[in-house]
C-alpha cells in the first residue's frame, strides 16, 4: 500500500509550470502526493489559483501578499484577502512575513502588511503561512504580540533559520515546514536544528519551483520531489519513513482543518 505525502507549499500557477501542468500533477499524484497547496505571492494571481484549485480536487491554494510584493499593496486591507477566502478551496493566509534579506520592500510596510495579514488569519480561522528570512527577531516580535491580541494558527514555511524561532514559533501554537534546504550539503547547521524538533510539529513542502531537493539541486522543482525531502527527513530523524508520511499528512490535516 502506497503512503501518501502532502505538499504543503508549491507554485503551481508559474510560468515553468505553464505548459505541463496536468503532467506535474499526474506525476506527483503517482508518486505519493496525495494534496498540494499553491501558494498566493500577490492578489494579481488569485484568479490563476483558484482557477487551478477549482480544476483539481487534490489542489488547494491561499491568499496573500509576499514580503516581496508590499511595495505593491501599500493600503492592503483585512477585508482585500477575505473576500477571496470565500472559495472553499482558499485554506490559508499567506505567503505573508518578512525578508530583510532582499530590500524589496520597506521593512515597515512588510511588518504592517504582516499584521494585515494576522488580522486575516484570526478572522477567518485559516492559518497564517509565515516567511521569513534575516529577520528573525521581528518576526517573533510581532508573532508574539499579536498572539496576546488574539489566538491563530500557522506554520513557518521553509524553515531555514534558528533553533531560537523555530522553538518560538512551536511555542506559540505553530508548525514548522520543511523543504528541499534540509538535503543541501550546506545546511548541517539546519539538519541539527531539525533533529530536535517534534515530528508532530513538522510538515514537507517544495516551494516548486524553487528548491529542488537533492538529488535533483539545480533542477526546476516539483511537487512529486517532496518524497525525496519526506525520505531524507525520516532518515535524519531515524524513524520510519511511513511515520514521517503519516505524521505531516496528519499535521497538514489537523492545521488546515481538512477532513
């Protein structure tokens, strides 16, 4: 009997993507992915992403604006990413956060639409889905501030940062999701990082196209390639890799209140 595996984040509404996406999807569900979740960068791509979650009962997609793109969305309000939250295939906010690493939009803007997007989060009870890079401290700053004003849910999407966040992050009630970053060569420090944390906390993704695991680093990235990372997780863990399928498909589940 086949375990499945979910990707957590993909996104399947870009242009790599274009010419060949029943094939992608095909391979991917023939190999074990039994959900995936495209992931919204900016408002301009909701109709492209509903309309590909719409076309396949495997799909799901989010709302949100990128760190990247708030230079875009300056009076972003709650109620622009609600209204799109009514299409029953929408199950997250987000990609939201910070990325101090680019400068490609101003730090404020990024923390203020973060907060916008939090607000979202609470009011309709879908999880936030968290990105951030270089800016660890404010993100456990305003995660923890807005936890007092009110309770969400959420993960940190691409884990890559410290042991310090990700132990926050737990802390608060959210998840930790893991790509293709944990097979590089480089990354040792995350590795270790990762062993430490609870296996009920941890969920795969691709962020395809982006983040090949190994051994397809270099290559454009697909949904089909999160067994490779759900593999090489439950190697690092030292646990089966069925457990490891099992469990971040139950964490998926019970994060975004899948039936």
């Amino acid at each position: 009997m086949k375990t499945n595996v979910i990707d957590s984040h993909c996104h399947l509404n870009f242009p790599q993507f274009k010419e060949n996406l029943d094939e992608i999807i095909n391979r991917a569900l023939k190999a074990g992915v039994s959900k995936m979740l495209t992931i919204s960068t900016k408002l301009s791509e909701i109709n492209d992403l509903e309309l590909i979650s719409n076309s396949y009962s495997q799909v799901y997609n989010s709302v949100g604006v990128h760190p990247h793109e708030c230079k875009n969305y300056k009076d972003l309000s709650v109620e622009d990413l609600l209204k799109y939250t009514k299409n029953s295939k929408c199950i997250g906010i987000g990609e939201t956060g910070l990325d101090f690493y680019y400068k490609n939009s101003p730090k404020e803007l990024q923390k203020r639409l973060f907060e916008v997007h939090i607000e979202a989060s609470r009011r309709s009870s879908l999880p936030l889905i968290v990105h951030t890079r270089n800016a660890d401290n404010e993100t456990m700053e305003i995660l923890h501030d807005e936890m007092k004003k009110g309770s969400f849910t959420g993960l940190i999407h691409c884990f890559s940062t410290s042991q310090i966040l990700a132990e926050k992050a737990i802390e608060l009630g959210l998840y930790i999701s893991l790509s293709g970053l944990i097979t590089f060569n480089k990354c040792e420090g995350l590795r270790k990082i990762v062993k430490n944390l609870p296996l009920n906390k941890m969920l795969v993704e691709t962020d395809a196209p982006y983040l090949a695991p190994e051994p397809f680093r270099g290559k454009c990235n697909e949904p089909s390639y999160v067994l490779n990372t759900a593999k090489f997780l439950a190697n690092l863990l030292d646990v089966d890799f069925n457990e490891v399928a099992q469990q971040t498909s139950k964490n998926f589940y019970s994060l975004f209140n899948i039936k």
